[in-house]
C-alpha cells in the first residue's frame, strides 16, 4: 500500500503541475488509507506536502508572467489568517466525539473524512463540467467578493489541510478577471502561502515522521516538475475532466466506507 502511496504523490504533484489544484485533494485520503496516518495528524502533513509543491512551482511561473501579485495579496491575506486562526483555535476546539445516536458516533477524525469527502464531490463537479471562456470585463475589482472567498477558503483549508485551488481558481477567473493560465499560477502562490503559515502552529505541537513526510515531498515536488512540463504538451482541459471523475469516485468511496462500512460505528 505505500508504494501505490508513492505512487499517488508524483500524482499529486503532476496535477498542481497542470492544473493549479487539484493534487491536494488526493492527499489527505492517500496519507490516511495508504499510510496508516490519523486523520488529524493527517490534515497537518497534507499542508505541508501541498505547500513546499505548490512553492516550488510557482518560480516557473512568476518567471513567465503567470502570477497576478494583486489578486494573490487580496485573496491570499484573508486566506492566510483563517488557516491559521481555524488550526490554532477553531480545531482543537471540535471535542473528540461530537455526538453518538443509535449506537452511531461521528468522532472528530470521521467528521474530518466526510466533510473532505463531500469537498470532494463538489469539487469535482466543478473539475468535470465544461465552462464557458471567461471574457474579462470593465467592471472595478470586487475586493469584496474576493476578500470573502479568501476567508472561506482559508477556513477549509484549516480543517481538512486541502490547499483549495479547485475553488481559488474559479473565483480568480470570475472575479479578479485572470486569464486561466494566470489564475493558476497565482492559485499556486496562494496556496503555497496558506499552507506554509498553517503548519506553523502544528509544528511545535504535533510529532512529526519527518522521512516520511519529506519522502512523500520530494516526490511530489517531482510530480510537479513534471507536471508543468507536460502542461506545454497535452491539453489541460481534458485531463481536469478525466481528474474530476477520479475525485468523485474517490469522493464518493469514502462517504460509503466511513458512513457504512466503519467497524467502530458498528457497521
């Protein structure tokens, strides 16, 4: 199982790579039932494989003028500070077990698994349907809207350590006005910066397995090496549809295995 766990991080590095998203939502899944890995503790190593990735591949970008610095400061900010409000405050807050009926109990690591499940499904949605070319407006910068979905943003990524560039990247397309290869490579930044700043409270207060975790990001700073070479030679659109379906399915397994198939919820 951890080979195929490997395996999975040069995938997740190959799709921040090519679509500025994406990867991260494999992660926390990967390290959790590939690698044996507490959910919880599992969230923190997902922020820190997606953020020293997501790091190493925006330079490529920035050099070719695919990261737009005001939206990247507008949206990234308010980010910022909720990840790191969400992990010192608001999840050591949520108790062990939230609550038992019939003999069913959603502790906090299986609340953790479904509310990232049902990210997932959601994102891939958005990954699988076809969307229209966006053409950029006159219109003033809504500093509003992007400030908000920056909060949101931030506060699920605090949660489920996902580094969120299936939502950044719309919304920078639809309401900062970038061009989709912009709006990736500035997804890249963001992401890299949020997650970075979020392990930082984790880090003092959590022990790490540091072959592990910098195993797991070495390979998957190869996959996005990769990735952003063969983002010059293969048509992303198509590959972020045949991605989407893969993170429904994904998606869409864990629902079933933690609501009906979990031993401890006797199932």
């Amino acid at each position: 199982m951890e080979m195929l766990g490997y395996l999975v991080a040069v995938g997740i590095g190959v799709s921040l790579g090519l679509i500025g998203g994406g990867g991260s939502i494999l992660t926390l899944p990967m390290l959790v039932y590939l690698f044996n890995i507490d959910p919880v503790m599992a969230t923190a190593y997902s922020l820190f494989i997606v953020g020293i990735t997501s790091l190493i591949g925006v330079f490529p970008k920035y050099q070719i003028g695919e990261v737009h610095l005001k939206s990247a400061l507008v949206f990234g900010l308010p980010s910022i500070l909720a990840v790191f409000i969400t992990r010192l405050y608001l999840l050591p807050s949520i108790p062990s077990v939230i609550f038992q009926w019939n003999g069913f109990e959603v502790t906090k690591s299986l609340f953790l698994l479904l509310l990232f499940a049902v990210l997932m499904v959601f994102a891939s949605i958005a990954m699988i349907r076809k969307k229209k070319n966006h053409v950029p407006s006159d219109r003033s910068y809504p500093y509003g809207l992007v400030l908000l979905e920056g909060s949101i943003v931030g506060i699920l990524t605090g949660l489920v350590g996902a580094g969120g560039g299936f939502i950044i990247i719309p919304a920078l397309v639809l309401f900062s006005q970038l061009s989709m290869k912009q709006a990736v490579g500035t997804s890249l930044l963001i992401i890299a910066a949020k997650s970075l700043v979020g392990i930082l409270g984790d880090i003092g207060s959590m022990a790490f397995e540091w072959n592990l975790l910098l195993s797991i990001t070495a390979l998957s700073i190869l996959g996005m090496i990769l990735g952003i070479w063969i983002s010059k030679r293969i048509d992303g659109d198509r590959l972020k549809i045949g991605f989407g379906w893969l993170v429904l399915g994904m998606g869409v397994l864990i629902l079933l295995k933690e609501l009906f198939f979990n031993p401890s919820n006797g199932h």
